[in-house]
C-alpha cells in the first residue's frame, strides 16, 4: 500500500513537471511566436495584425501567472533542455515571479500601445519588436544555465536599441538608443567573463549544477589565484550596474526618452530592473564573497545621491522622470548591498508598477494640461510648486523631537514584527535607517507646509506612513519566505553584506549626526526666518553648475570618445585606409 | 620553411602589416561576387597552413594578433565606406584564430571559427551591392534615411550586420564564446582584450548602421528589393542562425 502510494506520489509528480516544463514553455515561446506572425502578415492585415499580439500577451500572462500559482503551491525547481549543453529553462520561485511581472506590464503595454502607436508609420513592426523584447526578457529570467542567461541578456540590449529608434527619421533618437547600446554592450562583457570563469571551474555551463559544486568548494581559486567567488562577484555586479543605470553607467538613461513613450514605459518598468533580478539570480554565488556586497552597496548609494541631487535640479519632466529611475535603481542596488535580495525584488516590482503608470499617464496629463491652463490651485500647489512655506509655526522642538523619534518607533515595530532578531543584522539596521531618514523628511515637509488643521495633517501623515512601512515590511517578508525559503540561507546572504563591526558603527554614528545636524539647522533657521540667502556664495554657484552640467560625465564621455574617433582617423589617413 | 610557411599564415590569417595586402585587393575589387569569393576562400590557407604544421605558437605571435585584430577592429570604428568596414572586420576577424589556436582549439575547428564570420561577411558583401547598385556609392556619407526608403533592405542590412558582430545565435556568437572560453585561464589577458575588440565591432558596426539608416530618406527614389528576394536573403539569415545552433553544439 505505501509503495503504492509512493508510485502514485511519484507519477503524480512527474504528470505536474510535465505540465509546469509545457507551460514555461508556452510562456517564452508565445511572444516570439506573436512577433514573427505580427510581422509576416503585417502587409495583409495591415493596423490588425496588433491583435495578434494582444492576444498572445494576454495568453502569456495568463500561463505565466498559472506558472507562479503552482509555485506558490510546491516551491520545487524544475529544469527542461533544449539541447545538450544549454537550453536550460528554470522553473523556480524567482523565475516564475519575474514572469508574472513582465507579463503584466507587458500586456499594459501593448493594451496602451494599440491607441497610441495607430498613427505610426511600422505599426506592425513596433508590436513585433515588443513581442521579442517580452519573450526575451521572459527567457532571461527563466535561463537555468549560462550561456541561455548570456544570450537573453545580449538580445534585451539589441531589442532595446531598434525599439528607442523606432522612429527611424529621427537622428536623436538614433544617437541616445546607441548610447543605450555601447553601456549595455559594456555591461554584457563582465557577464561573459563571469560565465566562462565559472565553466572553467566547475566544467558545466548549468546554473544548477555550478551553483552546488561552488557550495561544495566555496574557496575554489581562478586565474592570478584569485578566489573565484569575489571575482565572478563582482563581475556579476559590474554587468548588473550596466544595466540598473548605477552611477557612471548611467548616462544612457535619462537621454533614452526620444524613444516612443510605451518604450519608455517598458523600460523604466521592466528592462532596467534586470540588475537587481541578475544579483538575485546569483545569490548562491553573493553568499560566498566577502567583500563585494559592501562595494555593491556604496555604488548603489552613490547612484541614489546622485539621481535624486540630479533628479531635483532637472527643468525638463522627462529627463527628471529618468534620473529619478536612476535614484530609485540605486537605491534597488543599495538593498542588495545590505543583503536584503528579496526585498531588491519587491522594490523593482513596485518600482516598476508605479514608474509605468507615470510615463503612461504622462501623455494624459500633458493633453489635459494643454486643454486647460490654468491649474487650480490648492495648498498641496501652493507648496509643492510656489514653494510657500507655513505662515503659523507649530513650537519647533516638539516638531523636531516627532521627526526624529516618530518614524523609527514606526519601523522598529514594523521590523520586530518580523524578526525580533533584526537589530543584529547590519543590512537590516541600514534599511531601518533609510527608513528613518525618509520618514523624517516626510514629517520635515509636513511641519513647513500651510494648513488649517496642522493636527489632522500630521496625524495622516504619520498613519499613512505606519501603513505604508508595516505594508512593506511584511511583503517584503513574505517575499523573503517565498524566494529564499531556507533560513540559513537567508543569514548567510546578510552575513556575506556585513562589513567591519567598528567601521559600521562609526559610519551610522556619522551620518546621524550629519543629517541630524541639518536638520535641527534648517528647522532653526525656519523658525528664526533666515531661510532665504540674500548673497549666493561661489561655492554654492560652483555646485550648481557642477549639477546643471550632470556631474560633467556625459561631456567626459563625449570627449573621450571624439578624441578615441580621432586617432582612429588620424590611424586611417596614416595607413592609406588598407 | 618553418618562417616562410608562418609568413604566408600571417598573409591569410591576417597579421599587421600583412592585412594590408589583403584589404587594398579586397577595395580594388568591384565584383560583388568575386568579394564573395576572396571572403570565403581567404583565411582558409591560412587554416591549412596551421593545421598542416601543427605548430607552437610563441607569446609574441598570440600578442601581435590581438594588436592587429584590434587595430582593424578600431580603425573600423569611423570608417563610413561599407567595402572599406567588410574589409576591416575580416582582418581584425581572421586575425583571432592565431589567439584560439594558441589556446588549445583544436586545429580542425579552426576552420569553423574562419567561417563563422566569413559567411555573415559575404552575406552583407552581396547586400552592399545592392545597395551600390541602386545609389552607385555605399557611402554612408551621402546615403541616408534608408529604412524610411528601403525598408525591405534596410531590414536585411540590420539583420546581417548583428550576425557579423557576433550577436547571439549567429555562427560568429559561439565562435567568440569559444575562443575566450579557451583562452581565459591560458592566456587571460589575451582573453580580456578579444572582449574588449568584441565591444570595438559593436561600436564600428552599429556606427556605421545608423549613418546609413537614420535621417529623412535622400530625394531619390529608388524601388526596394522585391519580397520574393528579401525571403530568399532571409532564408539566408535563418540558414546562419541554424549553423550558429550546429555550431554551439560543436564547439561548446
């Protein structure tokens, strides 16, 4: 009876891997389907052939979010080959979520793209390059071995490129999709270092198989005897920070909006996030370093300094929508620095959610705004755009003791309803202190803004606050327990994030007191009105060109690759072009 | 006869300055398909000189390869003249079977990694002349906007541009792959600079392109190459997918 319970168990088994392998297919192999249709019979059907894409993105979404309820159901890995050596197509909670994403905000995307393409010249061929582009990115997440991953990860950039200059008259939109292009490109070679060191160690090009040999020998050495983790580590990173846009690697991104405004949509929903997802993917690998996820976590704050300084000093919505993608992808990058992988991937999910309904609502907008100009205002405008601070002043320091003490009362809760334990994980410790800071910033802006009921205000404040932190934790918990189901595992992640017990300290113990002491100076100079500057010092002048100009990055770049087209002529004419 | 027999690899397989000879022959040839032919036929000497031979290849030679494969590789990026650019990238191309020999491909793959590019290379030889054929020039420099006016062309002319800078699924894809997969533990350095001439083709080629393609189209109308063609060249470009496949198969 038993046994025959067991073969039941196991034939049942087998039924459902035979389901799960066919679904997973259908799921990346439907839009490729629908872009080589859309595109054969787009002469006969003309405008019509968008439909067939609709309706493949609606199937796929469909499979898709099937495959993540039998996820949810039994989170077992399962792998089909397509060919000997590669092929592999993985099914596992992380694949399957990634799926149910992109399926969504792709299907938003095509179902906004049917009005608003009509009038383009290649109809046809925009739905066609959108199919490829999901069923790229979907075979991207699903990749169980390394040369599928690398081949995915090469053809989103080459997808990308044709879709920023869709409009085929416009030069830059031709010269901003190649800088998208070249900073790809940039980004696909590290991944290719790293995929080949690691089949030269483990002999394997499967994710599965390498990622147990690396278990089984982590301190495994690669060329200049270099431990192997840290390298492929941190090639893993450099290609993930190509993608996310990370500071230096980020120029490509707030110039790309000449694109169509789907594409734009797409992107900043779905393409850039890939970074975050490629960490995730290599976690097995994360877990064995010891000094990457630190340098990961500075680049990753550095982006976000410098995508919202940039973000907020930009005259031009588009590219202030752009950079503000880029502080958002730093701080994406930033959560997987501090160990929290998971949570990297509920930020890209609602991060991509809600940047998606900006640039798809941002035409809407922009046509209401044409229809009428004059914009009501309110006190949320009044403070918002003509910067009119509060008249009546709430007493500063209770107003200053809130700030401070309010929001980290909130997320230690929120925190301790999770993981009593949280306060001994430094990953945890600098999310709550990010937590903290915004927090403050939010009561800060309260405190100055003119209201007639200050009370009500601040009490909506801090509850909408208090629902929005316990909301993220928990999710974000719950994502934990669903990518990451072994609790070891999880701790090893935080672990390989932990740097030096003093530096750390010193560090939080620093920047407290900074950002402390900003703002008990600016709620003192409110309260004493010296907010304003009567004389702008050449410092303060200094800076502002520094930002005005971006850093003077682009201009670096764009000298540097004159001078490189230079010697490269200058070598022509030398040579007699032979 | 050692020396004599490297010198005439060096010929074939192109080694600076030696490329030289190659590319002024391959600019004074008009026939499209006589540039197909020295396309195809170049570098296979040159395999069978190194397979015949079997010999060692000293540091020097490997290093002098990667020079010369990277200066065509470079000079490439600002070339605007389609024959002149074909040209380039089968020099810097051939160049790297001297950097997959010394690294342990075995020699009778060698001549499957010549192929992988010289094929897509061919492929965009005979697309040049259609393009000649109907502008008299393929000089980026004063033909523009052609996916607006050809957009049939223009379509093959991407396609098969990704299959000469190695783009996933193509045959030169997996012959990169397999050449640094081979030499990243032997010959690391070598390794790293064949990614970064990788990154160089990416650059010249989608220059190049987007000179070609972007832009109002030029006021001269010309007809566009008919379906029946267009299928037959795509045909083509699915017949190299295929081999890209074969290739994975054999060389990884």
């Amino acid at each position: 009876m038993p046994c025959a319970s067991l073969r039941n168990k196991g034939e049942s088994c087998e039924e459902n891997n035979r389901i799960m392998q066919q679904l997973i297919l259908l799921v990346i192999t439907l839009p490729f389907i629908s872009a080589v249709l859309t595109q054969l019979f787009s002469d006969r059907l003309g405008r019509r052939s968008a439909s067939v894409s609709i309706v493949t993105a609606w199937l796929t979404f469909l499979f898709a979010a099937l495959c993540l309820w039998s996820a949810l159901s039994s989170p077992e890995v399962y792998e089909y080959s397509l060919f000997s050596h590669w092929g592999v197509i993985r099914f596992d909670s992380l694949s399957t979520l990634m799926s149910v994403v992109i399926a969504a905000i792709s299907l938003i995307v095509h179902l906004y793209s049917v009005r608003y393409m009509i009038e383009e010249p290649g109809y046809a061929r925009f739905f066609a390059l959108l199919s490829a582009m999901t069923g790229t990115l979907l075979l991207m997440v699903a990749a169980g071995d390394l040369i599928t991953l690398l081949i995915a990860w090469h053809l989103v950039g080459i997808l990308l490129y044709f879709l920023l200059c869709f409009d085929t008259r416009s030069r830059p939109a031709f010269r901003y999709a190649f800088w998208t292009w070249i900073t790809y490109r940039i980004g696909d070679l590290p991944l290719l270092l790293a995929a080949v060191l690691l089949y030269h160690a483990f002999d394997s090009w499967s994710l599965s198989v390498i990622f147990e040999r690396l278990a089984a020998a982590p301190d495994t050495l690669t060329i200049f005897q270099l431990p192997l983790a840290e390298v492929v580590g941190s090639l893993v990173a450099v290609a993930a920070f190509a993608r996310s846009a990370q500071f230096l690697l980020h120029t490509w991104l707030p110039y790309s909006m000449s694109g169509p405004t789907p594409v734009s949509a797409l992107m900043h929903a779905g393409i850039v996030n890939a970074g975050g997802f490629l960490i995730n993917r290599f976690a097995p690998v994360f877990v064995e370093t010891s000094s990457v996820l630190p340098w990961v976590f500075a680049v990753g704050l550095a982006t976000a300094v410098f995508g919202s300084v940039l973000m907020l000093t930009q005259n031009d919505v588009k590219k202030a929508l752009g950079y503000s993608t880029m502080g958002q992808m730093g701080f994406m990058i930033m959560e997987c620095g501090v160990g929290a992988f998971s949570l990297a991937i509920y930020h890209l999910i609602a991060h991509g959610l809600f940047k998606g309904t900006l640039f798809l609502g941002a035409g809407g907008v922009i046509g209401e705004a044409r229809k009428n100009y004059n914009v009501p205002k309110d006190p949320l405008y009044n403070f918002v755009v003509e910067k009119n601070p509060a008249r009546g002043r709430k007493p500063w320091l209770l107003m200053a003791a809130m700030t401070l003490l309010v929001p980290i009362v909130i997320l230690a809760f929120a925190h301790w309803l999770v993981a009593q334990d949280f306060y001994q994980k430094q990953g945890a410790i600098v999310l709550l202190f990010f937590g903290w800071v915004t927090g403050a910033q939010l009561i800060f802006a309260t405190y100055r803004m003119r209201t007639d009921k200050p009370r009500r205000l601040i009490s909506q404040v801090i509850v909408s606050f208090a629902v929005v932190v316990v909301g993220y934790i928990l999710i974000s918990h719950a994502f934990d327990l669903f990518l990451y189901p072994d609790e070891e595992f999880r701790a090893r992640i935080y672990a390989a994030a932990t740097i030096n017990v003093i530096w750390f300290d010193a560090l939080v113990v620093l920047i407290t007191a900074v950002i402390v002491a900003g703002w008990l100076r600016t709620y003192y100079n409110e309260r004493n009105g010296q907010c304003k500057d009567k004389v702008i010092s050449p410092l303060w002048l200094g800076f502002y060109t520094l930002i005005s100009r971006e850093f003077y990055v682009n201009d670096f770049y764009v000298l540097f690759t004159r001078r490189l087209e230079a010697l490269a002529t200058r070598l022509n004419i030398w040579l007699r072009w032979v | 006869m050692q020396e004599l027999s490297w010198i005439v690899a060096g010929l074939f397989l192109p080694l600076f300055p030696l490329g030289m000879v190659f590319n002024a022959l391959f600019q004074r040839v008009r026939n499209v398909w006589l540039r197909v032919a020295l396309l195809l036929a170049w570098p296979l000497p040159g395999v069978w000189i190194l397979q015949s031979t079997t010999p060692f290849i000293p540091s020097w030679v490997v290093y002098w390869a990667l020079f010369s494969a990277m200066l065509y590789g470079f000079r490439a990026v600002v070339v605007k003249e389609f024959g002149v650019w074909i040209g380039f990238l089968a020099t810097s191309t051939w160049a790297l079977n001297w950097i997959a020999l010394a690294s342990g491909v075995e020699l009778d793959q060698l001549v499957l990694h010549a192929l992988a590019f010289s094929l897509p290379l061919s492929l965009l030889a005979i697309l040049v002349g259609e393009l000649e054929r109907r502008y008299e020039s393929a000089y980026t420099g004063v033909i523009s906007g052609l996916a607006k006016a050809q957009p049939r062309l223009s379509g093959l002319l991407v396609m098969t541009m990704l299959a000469v800078i190695g783009s996933p699924l193509f045959p030169a894809f997996f012959s990169m792959l397999d050449t640094i997969t081979h030499s990243v533990i032997v010959l690391p350095v070598i390794a790293l600079g064949v990614v970064m001439l990788w990154l160089l083709w990416s650059w010249s080629g989608i220059r190049l392109l987007q000179d070609l393609l972007a832009g109002p189209a030029v006021p001269v109308s010309h007809k566009d190459i008919s379906y029946g063609v267009t299928m037959t060249y795509g045909l083509s470009l699915v017949v190299l997918i295929i081999g890209g496949l074969y290739l994975s198969g054999v060389l990884l």
